[in-house]
C-alpha cells in the first residue's frame, strides 16, 4: 500500500513505463518455466487494479509467489545483498519484504536497461551515505560513502523523554548521526600509525534520496534472556516539511547539490506500524497511507476522477554523475 500510494514511484507505473507488452521477460515468457513471472510485470497489474476506478478486490498472488519462489530456492533477495528468504509460512517483518520488494525490482532494472541509465528504485529511493572514521591518535580521516534505500534509526533510551516515554523523530536523526568512540575489541586500523588504534565514527547523508524511507527500529535483542523485545516507545513525527538538511554532509552542504530550501524538506507519505506481541513473535502491519478522499460521493481516488492530483505522469530520470 505505502508503495503504491508514492506519487513518484506510482506514477512510473501508470505511466506505462513498464507493461508487459514492452517487457523483455513477458516477451521471452515461452522459452521459460511457466512460473516464470516478470516482478515488474505483476506489480503494475497492482498498481493498475487500485487505480483503475473498479471496486474490485485484486489478489497479488503471482506478485507474492516470485518471492516465495526465491526462498523455496535459496535465493534471498533484498537490497544490498542481505538474505531475505519468504517461503513457507512463517511471519516476516515488513522492512525485510519492503527490501526485498527493491531489491527484485532493481535487478530487473539491472537485466533490461543500459549500464548508465537509472531504474525507477535508483531514481527514487536511491541515497548515499557517508561514513567517516578518525583515528584519536593522528586524526587522519578515512572516508566511505555507500548507497541506500532507507535508513535504520535506533530508538535510544538516552534520547527518550522519561516522563512521557515520548521521542521525537529528528532525536532518532540526530542520535544515528552523532560521533561514536571505537576501542577496545572495535579500535580500527588506521593505515597512517600501521595499528589498530581509538577512534571516532559516524554517519551523514552524502545525498538524499527522492523518496526518503526511515525504518525505526523496534526490536531490541536483550542478551540476558537471548531473546528480542518490541520498543513500545511513542515517536513523534512531522506530517510535513521533514527538515534533512542538518543531516547532511558538511561537504554537500558547501557545495550546495540542491537550488532551495524545499528540497531537503520531506512531506509524509504513509507509514506502516506493527500490533503485535512485545517478543516479537506475531502480530500485523498496517499501513496509513496519505491521500485526497471525495467527501462528497465518498469515493477513493482514482486517475479518471482527479488527474492533475493523483496522476502528474512520469519523467525518465537522467543519470546523476554524483551517484
């Protein structure tokens, strides 16, 4: 829902930008198995059955079967390269498919377009983040930058209001950027001293992406009873005007990637919450998704009935030489 609702990621599909009469793998369908579906494919089915006026339910089972196909096989996939296996029937959280939905997408982007032309996840969910690691002895700087699709944001004791048990998002921000000490068993091998030596570490964003995703993270694993325990802290957040820019890489921010302001403000889109057991163990999601209702004939949006506010169309991205 929370996809399928993203204006930008949306409108990439109604668009037609991708249909299984230009697709190569729908194409080629004949000389595969025929459980053989194309991930692109079913997800604009979906997209197309919750915007297509019809008050008719759609049920997404080949969409969910190639996932299930690729746990039946080993073949995890989500972003970054991490395993997500969604066979069988078992209860899965829903960053790990989210990651997985990406992570498919993207290597179908990988098989069908051209090396340097960007696919729809690169070009809306793809951001850089930067780490930079200072040895304590002779305060050489060593700095990586890598991409990502969303952030995880720990929910800190240290940041939460003890009264009210309250944190607020840009705390969570600020708490995943801040300067952490490695020593001990973590000190790090600084190439100028030739030994593993003290250091400091932390984390800006290098580029922001179009769509912004943050993954607040909920579960905490006590090693005491080996077990994990939910976080039920309240987070607040902004409904609009999501202000990234003290965030940002002090290099970035000098060299001034964006033309304004609004450019490092982000409006919400939707958010998915867990009910569940604080192990764990079970429970739902449930997504909120923010869009225009007709108080009138109170019916839900559609492209016929509003255009100009639900469909603004697609335009094919450029390649950005900074990614």
């Amino acid at each position: 829902q929370a996809l399928c609702h993203n204006p930008l990621f949306r409108n990439y599909f109604l668009s037609e930008c991708h249909t299984p009469g230009t697709c190569r793998i729908a194409a080629e369908a004949h000389r595969r198995a025929a459980d053989a579906f194309c991930v692109a494919c079913e997800f604009d089915a979906l997209v197309n059955a919750l915007y297509n006026g019809e008050r008719t339910t759609h049920n997404p089972h080949r969409f969910l079967y190639i996932f299930w196909k690729q746990g039946m096989h080993g073949d995890g996939l989500a972003y970054g390269g991490s395993s997500c296996k969604l066979a069988g029937y078992e209860q899965h959280d829903a960053h790990e498919f989210l990651q997985a939905i990406l992570g498919t997408l993207e290597k179908h982007d990988r098989s069908t377009l051209q090396l340097d032309e960007p696919g729809v996840v690169s070009h809306c969910f793809n951001g850089m983040l930067c780490s930079d690691v200072q040895c304590s002895h002779c305060h050489m700087v060593s700095s990586t930058t890598e991409r990502f699709v969303d952030l995880s944001l720990e929910i800190d004791e240290a940041i939460t209001n003890n009264k009210t048990n309250v944190t607020c998002l840009n705390d969570c921000l600020t708490f995943f950027t801040q300067k952490e000490t490695l020593q001990g068993d973590d000190r790090w091998f600084c190439h100028s001293c030739k030994e593993h030596r003290e250091c400091t570490k932390h984390f800006t964003i290098h580029k922001l992406p179009q769509v912004l995703c943050l993954h607040l993270k909920r579960f905490h694993h006590n090693k005491a009873k080996q077990r994990l325990k939910k976080i039920e802290n309240y987070v607040s957040f902004p409904l609009d005007e999501l202000d990234m820019q003290p965030f940002l890489s002090t290099v970035i921010s000098n060299q001034g990637p964006r033309q304004s302001e609004d450019d490092y403000l982000y409006d919400l889109s939707a958010v998915v919450e867990h009910h569940g057991d604080s192990t764990c163990q079970s429970g739902h999601y449930t997504a909120y998704v923010r869009h225009k209702w007709n108080p009138q004939g109170a019916t839900p949006p559609s492209c016929q009935q509003d255009p100009e506010e639900h469909y603004s169309g697609w335009t094919p991205p450029k390649p950005d030489p900074r990614s």
